[in-house]
C-alpha cells in the first residue's frame, strides 16, 4: 500500500527531474505540477479502501507542491529583476563614456601643455578619507620608487578629495612629459599616520558587459571597472 504522504525521497527526484528539464528547455513549473497530480491520483487509486487518506495529509501533499512551485516562481522572479538591475547599470555606466572618474589607483600621467612647451599638465589624484585627517602628505615617486617631491594639503574632511600635482620635480624642473608617476598618501591624526586610499583619474571610453555586470573600459593604462569602484565624477 503506498504511503499517505509523499516522502522526502520522492520530493528529491521531483526536484531532480524538474532542474534537468530546464536545462532541455522544458517548463519545469507544469512538468513539476503534473508530475505531483500523477503521484497523487495514484495514491488515491491504490489507497486501503478501509483507511482512506485523510483531509489532512492530502492539504500536507498540496502544500508541499504549492511550496515547491512557490520557491521557483520567486527564483524566476528575483532572476528577472536581477537582469533589469545589470540593464540600468548599462544604462547609468554609459552615461559616463567621454567623463573623466576617480577610482582606486595611485598613477599620476603627465603630458606636455598646449599652452606651454616648457610647461606640463597631470592628471589629479585623489583620496577617501574615512575620517578626518589633521594633515595629508602627497609623495610623488618615480619609477624606482624615489620620491621626487612631495606636498602637504592640511586638514581635510572625511569624503572623497581630489587634488593635482604642478608636475615640478623637488629641484624646480619640470617632470618627463609622456611618463606615468606614482603617489603615495600619508593621513596624520594627532601622533598618528595612517595610509588611506589613494585614487587616479581615468577617462571612461566604453562600457564592457561581462559576466559580473557593465564595466568601465578605462583604456590600455587602467584594468576595467565596475561602477560601484568610481568614486568621483570630474
């Protein structure tokens, strides 16, 4: 005599055989309603006419199904709105295409001046404080790591904080035009210093959809981003 209530074994291979028809392209909702029903009305059938399934355990099986179905429904509900979130991330990442964006980074690019040909131009760098810093020592390093200047900005609030470097070396000469340098950002609080993080700018010329999301194509001196990395919009 079968069973009055279908048991957890019985459930998985339901399961199992509804995961493997949506990889076939099979409506796993009704393959899995019908599946039930078919259990169902062979219980009934084979039932002990002398105890006969109680209401209670045939509202137990409905519930069970009813479970089921529900968790993939909300599945295939949160899968939908999954995609219309990556959609608007497209949708806002391409809107900075052609913008100028600070995200985490420590390079510094310098280029000769339209204005000027003894005159150099840099990209800016910038900072996330956490908190407030009494003071904030910008190091310029080359491309051994040498420090060839530095500046101090004073007191900042906590927040994103952008700022340029004048592109002269510690001897009053101007930095190679066509190189990339680097910054290093010392925070002071009271006796205490802290490295914060230091963010470059980049210039956002696409948007890359990839399997984690929409990405920022920062070009060839920067690995592509996602949105959430950009911390300021210049």
């Amino acid at each position: 005599m079968s069973s009055p209530v279908i048991g957890s074994s019985t459930l998985a291979n339901i399961n199992g055989a509804a995961a493997k028809s949506s990889t076939t392209g099979v409506d796993s909702g009704s393959e899995l309603n019908d599946r039930f029903m078919t259990l169902l009305v062979t219980q009934l059938k084979n039932q002990d006419p002398t105890s006969p399934m109680e209401n209670s355990d045939m509202t137990a099986q409905l519930a069970q199904i009813n479970t089921v179905s529900g968790i993939e429904k909300l599945n295939d509900s949160l899968s939908a709105i999954t995609d219309q979130i990556d959609a608007g991330q497209a949708l806002q990442a391409t809107a900075l295409i052609g913008q100028g964006v600070m995200v985490p980074g420590n390079e510094i690019l310098v280029g000769a001046s339209e204005e000027s040909s003894s005159d150099v131009v840099t990209t800016p760098i910038g900072v996330e404080l956490d908190s407030a810093v009494e003071d904030l020592r910008v190091d310029i390093r080359g491309a051994s790591g040498e420090i060839i200047d530095s500046f101090s900005t004073g007191p900042l609030e906590a927040g994103v904080h952008s700022f340029t470097w004048d592109g002269r070396l510690a001897d009053g000469t101007s930095a190679t035009t066509n190189s990339t340098y680097t910054a290093s950002l010392t925070g002071t609080v009271g006796d205490e210093t802290y490295a914060p993080t230091t963010l470059n700018y980049a210039l956002v010329n696409g948007v890359i959809q990839g399997a984690n999301g929409a990405q920022l194509d920062l070009g060839y001196a920067q690995d592509p981003v996602a949105l959430s990395e950009v911390r300021q919009i210049l």
